[in-house]
C-alpha cells in the first residue's frame, strides 16, 4: 500500500524463471507474491533451489530495480501523508521486505522524511503475520493499539493486524482486488478516503 511493488516482483520474477529454467510466470500469479515473506514464496516456486540461492538471485535483481521506473508511487500519497504528518500523525511502515530495500524504495519515492519508523523483515524474528512487527513500531512510536491503524493491501496485512489486536485497513488502490470474504474493519479505494476517515 506504500508502493506498487509489481513492476519489481514482475522484473525480478521473470529474471528467475530464465536463470533456473521454468517457464515464465503468468502476471496474475506474481500478482499474489507481495505481501507473503518472499522466502515462502521462493521455495514454492523454485524447490529445485536451494533457498538461499534463490534468494540471493532475488535480491540482487530486485535491489538493481529500485529507481522511478520500478517504484510507482500512489495517486494523492504524498500530498495525504504530509498534511498527516503536519497534523501530528505517527506514521510507521511494517514490511516483509528488507529494511534497506524499504528506505531505498521512500528516498526514490520522496517520502522517507514523512516516515518516522521501519520495521523491515530483517528488524525481527518473525515477519507477518506474525504481531511481532506491528508491535514493535508501535513500541517505537511510542503508540499503543487502540490509537493504531495498520494499513494494507492483503490478507497477510488483515491476519497481521488481527494478530496484533489493532484495527485494519485494507485498500484496493493497488492492482489486486480484494475478495468479499476478506472483511477488515475498513476499505478504501483511495488514499483521500483514508483521509477523511482518519479526521472523522
């Protein structure tokens, strides 16, 4: 919901599947690789492999993508994110991607002044949907789960939130749409409606 990732997952995916001979992944399929912790997803995809190859092949062409051709940021997302930092807002990403990669991805989207906490897989033990993120930048921020909103595009973001015990936004600005099963307590479509919750 910070970026749309699939530019990247789709370069770097299609990389993948030449270096380790398998044929090319459909798009709708890659679509569903953001979100999960991406070393799941890389032993579902490539057993073959060992898993830490696969996963330095991943990140290696993945960190090379990370520039204004890869990094797509949102309609009104900076705008919202300043005026919300300006009226006192704390605002924190948690992430199954690389802390480093995570602060790369804000400075190429002019927003890493905006944010004050990133707690990236590599900052715990257990990534979602495991609480463990979501309560360490709350920690951090010096929050507490009543005042929390966590904000995501998936499931993996509903199941996180859930385990935290904070309340959940998911969005459907990004290009998978979200099932009628998957029930948070918001939706929204854009992040000027996200907005106008938040001051309601």
């Amino acid at each position: 919901s910070l970026h749309d990732a699939l530019p990247i997952f789709i370069a770097s995916f299609d990389y993948l599947c030449q270096r380790f001979n398998k044929p090319k992944l459909p798009y709708e399929e890659i679509y569903k690789f953001s979100g999960p912790p991406i070393k799941e997803t890389l032993k579902k995809q490539f057993p073959e492999v060992d898993i830490n190859t696969s996963y330095q092949e991943f990140y290696q062409i993945s960190s090379s993508l990370y520039d204004e051709t890869h990094v797509l940021i949102y309609p009104y997302e900076k705008e919202v994110l300043e005026e919300l930092k300006k009226e006192g807002f704390k605002l924190g990403v948690v992430t199954n991607k690389m802390h480093d990669l995570t602060l790369v991805a804000l400075n190429v989207l002019k927003l890493n002044h905006l944010i004050d906490v990133v707690v990236g897989f590599d900052d715990v033990k257990n990534g979602k949907p495991d609480k463990e993120g979501i309560l360490k930048a709350i920690d951090l921020l010096g929050g507490d789960l009543l005042h929390t909103l966590y904000v995501g595009d998936n499931k993996i973001d509903l199941f996180s939130a859930n385990n935290a015990g904070v309340s959940c936004a998911l969005v459907n600005w990004g290009p998978r749409q979200l099932d009628e099963q998957t029930i948070p307590t918001f939706k929204f479509n854009s992040y000027l409606e996200l907005k106008e919750k938040l001051y309601e």
